[in-house]
C-alpha cells in the first residue's frame, strides 16, 4: 500500500531510482519538461507512478501539449497507452485535488470528439476513476466543471452501457449532490449538462435522478439565478428531460415550484428563443394532467407569456401551442371565468394562433388540432367586438382552410366547426366572411364524409344553422351543395340523438322554405321520411316533435307540389297515426297541438284516405282533448276547428260520428271556444259551420247543440263581425237550423203531451169503470 501525498501541489522531490530503468523522480520531471510527443511522457509517468509530483507535471505536460495539437494525428496505440497510464495514477493519488483536476483535462483534450478514443477509456476504467475522486471533492469548483465536462464527452460519444455503467456507478446522485452544493453559475451548468446527458434516453437514470432530488435543486437554482439567461436555459433543458414520461418528476416540479419558475424565466428572457421554447415545452408537461397546476401557471402569467413567445418567434410554435392548450384543456366553455378569456384575447392569442396555422412551421395536425381548440375557447362566449376581431384576424378563413386541407381528419373538423359557430353567432359580418369563403360547402363535405361521427354531424348542423339565419346567399349556396341529403343521411344515420333530430328537422325547414330552387321528388321523400322517424324514435321529445312538424308543414306550401299527391304519400307513411301520437303524449304543448291540427287539417281535405285513417285512431278525441286544454290559446282554437269542420261535412253524411261527437261534448267545448274567442273570425266561421252540421239530420244531436249554447253563441258572432260576410252568413245559417229544430221539438212536445194526457183520460175511465163492476159484484 502506498501512501498518498496530501492534496495540493507536491514539490518535485527526488526518489530512489525505481526498479524499471534507474531514473530518480527528478530525472523522470526532466524528461517530462523536455518531451515533445505523448509518448515520452507517458513513458516518464510509468517510471514513478507513486509520485504525485511527477503525476501531477506529466498531467500538466499532456494538457499544454494536446492542447495544440490534433489529437487524429496521434495513434490510438499512443492514445491507449496514454489513457491506461492516467487511469493508474487517477486511482492512486484519488486524494490530490491537483493531480486528478489536471488528469481530468488531459483526457478531456484526448478523448475530444473521438468516439475510438471514449471506448478505449471505457475499456480502461476511466470513468470508475473519476467519479471514485469526484464523490470526494463535489464541493470543488474547478473539479465540478472539468469532471462533468469529461464525464459529458464520455457519455455523448461512447456506449449504450457507458451511459447505463455511469449512472450506476453512481454519476447521477453526484451530478445532483453538485446542483445543490455550488452557488456559482458555471459549476451549476456544468453540473446541469452532465444530469442531461446521463438522463439522455435513459428511464432509470431518470428515476434516479428524481429520486435524488433533481428537480427540486434545479428549481431552486432557478429562483437562487434568476437572472441568468444562461442558466434559466439549461435549468430548463434539465426539467424537460426529467418530467417528459415521468409523472413522479412532473409532481416533483410542481410541488417545488417549477410552474412559477418556469413562466419568470419566460417573463425575464422574452428575447431568448431558446429560453422561451425550451420553457413552453417544460410548461405544457407540468401544466398537462393536473387541473392545480393549470390553474397556478394560469394566475401565475402563463397565457400571457406564452401569447407574448408566439407573437415574438415563428419557430417553436407547436411547444407554445401547446403549452396555451395545457392552459385551457381543463375549463368549461360554459362555466369558465370570461377573464381568462379575455386575458388570452388582450394578449394578441387570436392574432398569434391564426398566424401560426397560417404558417404551419412545425406541429402538423397536432399543432392545427390544438389551434382550432383554443379559438373555440376564445370564440365561445365573448362579445361582438371580439368576434369581428377574430374576423379581421383572418380567423373565418383558417377554420374553413383547415376544414377542406383535413377533411378526413374527424377532429380538426369537429374542432374547426365549434370555432367557426363561436364566431358566426350573433354576428352577421363573420357569417358573410365564412359564406365567401366556402364555410357551406365543407360544412356538406364533412356531414357527406363523416356520417358516422354523431357528434360531428350534431356540431356542423348547429354551425349550419347559424350561416343560414338571415342569409340568402348561404341558403343558396346550401341548397346547391346538397345540405339537405346531407342532413338526412345524418339523421336517419343517427336516430337516437335526439338533438339532432330537432336541429335536422329546423335547417330542413329552413332550406326549404327559403330555398329558390325546385325540390324535386327524391329530396322530398327523403325529407318526409327522416322528419317521421325522428318523430316515431323521440315521442317523448317535445322539441323534436315541434320541429319536425314544422317541417312537414312546409311540404304543402310549395306551390309546385300537387298537395293530393303530398298528402297521400304522407298518409301511406303514416304520417296520421305518428301526428295523434305526438298530439297524445304531448297534451300540454301548445305548439304542437296547433301544428298538428294544422298539419292533420291538410291531410285530411286533401285525401279521404287520410281522414278515415284519423277516425280509427281516434282523431275526435284528441282534437276536442287540444281545444280544451288550451281554450285560451286562439291559434290551437282555429285549427282544432278546422279540423272538426273537415270530420262533420255533411257530405260524409255520418250519423254516427256526429252522435260520437255529440256524446263526447264537442257541442259544447265548440261553443266555449266561439265565447272565448268571440272576435276572431276563423274560430267563428268553423264553429257555426261544426255547430250546424251536428245539428242536421239528427235531433237528438240538434238538441245537444241547442242546449249547450249554439244560439247565443251564433248571435254573438253575429253581433262581433257584423262586417263580415261569411261569419254572419254561417252564424244565420246555425240558428235557422237550430230554431227550425227547436219551433219542431215543441210542437212534438205539445203532440205528445196531448196524447199522453188522452191517454191518461182513458185509462182512467177505464179505471173508475172496472171499479164499479168490482162494487157491483161485492153486492
């Protein structure tokens, strides 16, 4: 065992000439001085391997001397010789902070750039022999820094297993022990730069370092040189490795304080690029699955600067996408605070985002993707100053660009087409922009190519619906590119949303009423079998019912359309029986008692068919159901009239229908309605016309009519609408039946009380003489 000298420089001492070639150590320092080429002083460092001085002057002569010279021209014989030698000397003088900082820059001017070089000191065990020193003397300044210099070029141009050998030799938790011990900036990159290199793909030296507490000392380097941009740069790069596929380290940098880190290195370099990438990169993993942590670098500035890294830089778009994304992922568009919005908004968000799509540097549909998403969160609830903003940015256009480069990609076109409503609603000039620039036809395109996506086709049928409110022009544009197949494809594709059940039965309408163009047949079958599914498969939907009604309503007002042939089809759809059902289960809706009495009325004058189908089902009831649970209401009094008026035509000549009806007190629900409803012409008309023909041909049914009020009722109409024409002259003609009927029920009332009471006479005759018989005989 050979004692080692003590730290420090050792003075050239002689010694006895070893046992190799007879030269003292001062002879071996001489030759040392003198040499010109490695091999001679390696030579001279065999000769007294025990001697820290001469170890510590050969170490010095190979520095001064490879740091001139081109390390390629020297043998890799030489070079290996070298390294050998140096691992020797490393090993035994492991406490002379001299000899091991001078050995430590020797082999670094060896091995530079040279990956035959690094394996040759792997082989040899110099890494072994550096860190067996550098445990000791972490806390030197000048060690640190050559040290994980060396360590570094080993690592970056040697082996798989160096790396792995390195970190389970224990490199990683010195590396980390070094963060937490220097204060000086060069030792903290150094020291900073070896952590990146060893945790270089490589999981389990990842975990060690976290485990050592990497990223809590690098944190706190971040706070202790805060305005270092150098540091701040590599403090990042560190943190990127350590919390990318690590979710204990991202826990570790949240807890420590790396999100409010992070964005003050942001806020302090906004004119370093590689400072704000790295940072936005490093933010979005911290801010990535924790609602806490977004919230935190949400009030700690991190939309701000994160807008502020886009504005500034085109490159590092995709990391500043995502890093805002991470910032909005977690809040409701219906319940988050319109301040984060409006922050994102003053900070120039939209401007940035546009341009970014715009320009498409990095990211590909990821990047898109994510843009789209956080316009819609900017787009969703802000005012109209903020959508024609986002208009003039160009926004309209990037969402429509986005939706026809992608158009197989679901998500961008889900994500497009909730920016796209956001910024259309309520606001007319961006419903013209988004016309111009083709919103319409990759609304259809999409709706066409993804009919199996229900969400998607819920979402374009709503933006639909807001580019055709109050726009001609985009109505036609719609019905050109065929927006009505498409919607029906999507509604019969998906019957059991009911939400787009009601939105497709509304645009259809829609385009139908304001469509220009002709419809031809197909289009209108198409139209009459999705609005009655959609009734059958939602009964229970009130919504849905109204709509579709409303749609088949406007089938019979197309002028090019022979309503008979409409109404029979219809009616052999089973349109009757689908329109009581609804009028059944939905008793208390207004809208839809009026709408389907309306509707049933067009069947019914239209095609016998129809009507006699509407008597099976039992139309009688649920029309006098309607009238009177909505008495006050006057629309649902006309139509439920009009119907009555088309099921008692005295041409149908229905006696026992007009009992059914007389018995079900439709005499007086009608006459309710012509009092309540005394000045409205349409309720007047078809109640004298129903009154008169319930009183026709039948008197007990006449009576039923008289008694529930018919006369008073007619006189009033009479009275109300003495002008019009045809309100009086049906009201005359109820109460000329009704008083005819009424001048022959009295004289057939005085006939047969007159025989009734002869006929009482009789029998009382009759009586009085068979009692006398009977007195007669008892005598």
């Amino acid at each position: 065992d050979v004692k080692a000298p003590s730290p420090g420089v050792s003075s050239p001492r002689t010694s006895p000439a070893d046992a190799t070639g007879g030269a003292t150590a001062a002879e071996s320092l001489q030759a040392i001085a003198t040499a010109s080429d490695v091999a001679a002083i390696v030579a001279a460092m065999r000769r007294h391997v025990t001697s820290a001085a001469v170890q510590h002057s050969a170490f010095q002569k190979l520095g001064s001397h490879l740091f001139g010279t081109d390390v390629k021209s020297i043998p890799q014989a030489v070079i290996g010789d070298a390294l050998d030698a140096m691992v020797v000397g490393m090993r035994i003088h492991v406490d002379n902070v001299d000899v091991q900082t001078h050995a430590w820059g020797a082999v670094l001017l060896l091995i530079r750039g040279s990956a035959e070089s690094v394996t040759r000191a792997e082989s040899v065990g110099i890494v072994e022999a550096v860190l067996l020193a550098f445990r000791r003397y972490v806390g030197n300044k000048d060690m640190l820094v050559v040290g994980c210099t060396m360590l570094s070029q080993v690592l970056n141009h040697g082996s798989a297993a160096a790396k792995i050998q390195t970190g389970e030799a224990g490199a990683v938790e010195v590396a980390v022990e070094a963060i937490r011990l220097h204060s000086s900036e060069i030792a903290l990159l150094a020291a900073m730069q070896l952590v990146i290199d060893l945790t270089s793909d490589n999981v389990k030296n990842m975990a060690r370092a976290g485990i050592a507490g990497a990223v809590e000392v690098v944190v706190a380097a971040m706070r202790t040189h805060a305005k270092s941009e150098k540091l701040q740069l590599e403090a990042c790069r560190v943190l990127q490795r350590l919390i990318i596929g690590d979710p204990q380290n991202v826990a570790r940098g949240s807890q420590a304080g790396a999100v409010e880190a992070v964005i003050g290195a942001m806020c302090s370099f906004a004119r370093s690029k590689n400072v704000q990438q790295y940072a936005c990169v490093v933010l979005h993993q911290l801010t990535n699955d924790t609602a806490a942590s977004k919230a935190r670098a949400r009030d700690a500035g991190g939309i701000e600067a994160t807008v502020a890294m886009m504005v500034a830089y085109e490159e590092g778009q995709a990391g500043a996408i995502m890093s805002l994304y991470s910032l909005f992922e977690d809040l409701d568009i219906r319940e988050y605070d319109d301040e984060v919005m409006v922050r994102a908004v003053q900070a120039g968000a939209i401007e940035a985002l546009v341009k970014a799509m715009r320009n498409g540097h990095d990211g590909g549909l990821v990047m898109l993707n994510q843009a789209c998403t956080i316009l819609g969160f900017l787009t969703a609830r802000c005012d109209k100053a903020t959508k024609i903003r986002a208009g003039n940015a160009g926004v309209v256009e990037a969402m429509v660009s986005a939706m026809r480069l992608h158009e197989a990609d679901v998500e961008i076109q889900f994500r497009a087409c909730v920016a796209l409503s956001g910024l259309v609603g309520m606001c007319n000039e961006n419903v013209t922009r988004a016309g111009n620039a083709g919103a319409i036809e990759a609304v259809v395109l999409a709706m066409r190519g993804h009919v199996a996506e229900e969400r998607l086709q819920l979402a374009l049928s709503v933006m639909l619906m807001l580019l055709l409110r109050r726009n001609k022009e985009n109505v036609t544009r719609a019905v050109i590119a065929g927006a009505a197949d498409a919607l029906v494809a999507g509604m019969l594709q998906h019957p059991e949303c009911e939400a787009l059940q009601e939105h497709g039965c509304l645009r259809l309408q829609h385009l139908y009423d304001s469509s220009t163009e002709e419809w031809s047949h197909t289009e209108m079958q198409a139209l009459l079998r999705a609005a009655l599914a959609a009734m059958r498969r939602h009964v229970g939907a009130e919504a849905v019912q109204d709509a579709a009604i409303t749609c088949l309503l406007w089938l019979f007002d197309d002028k090019d359309v022979e309503n008979n042939i409409m109404a029979e089809h219809m009616g052999k759809a089973g349109s009757v029986e689908t329109l009581l059902a609804a009028q059944s289960r939905h008793r208390g809706s207004v809208d839809i008692q009026g709408e389907a009495c309306r509707l049933l009325y067009f069947l019914f004058i239209e095609s016998e068919e129809n009507l006699a189908r509407a008597l099976s089902a039992g139309i009688v009831e649920a029309v006098l159901v309607a009238m009177r649970t909505h008495m006050l209401n006057v629309q649902v009094q006309q139509e439920a009239s009009a119907v009555l008026n088309v099921v008692t035509n005295p041409e149908l000549n229905n006696v026992e229908l007009t009992i059914q009806l007389a018995d079900m007190g439709a005499a007086e629900t009608v006459v309710a309605a012509m009092h309540t409803h005394v000045t409205d012409t349409w309720v007047q008309r078809n109640g004298c016309q129903v009154l008169r023909a319930m009183s026709s041909g039948n008197a007990q049914t006449m009576t039923r009519v008289r008694r529930a009020g018919a006369i008073k009722a007619a006189e009033a109409a009479i009275k109300a609408h003495s002008r019009k024409k045809s309100v009086v002259k049906e009201a005359r003609k109820l109460l000329r039946t009704v008083r005819t009927g009424a001048r022959v029920e009295v004289y057939s009332q005085a006939v047969r009380a007159s025989t009734r009471a002869a006929r009482q006479e009789r029998q009382a005759k009759v009586d009085t003489s068979q009692k006398h018989r009977s007195i007669r005989k008892c005598v």
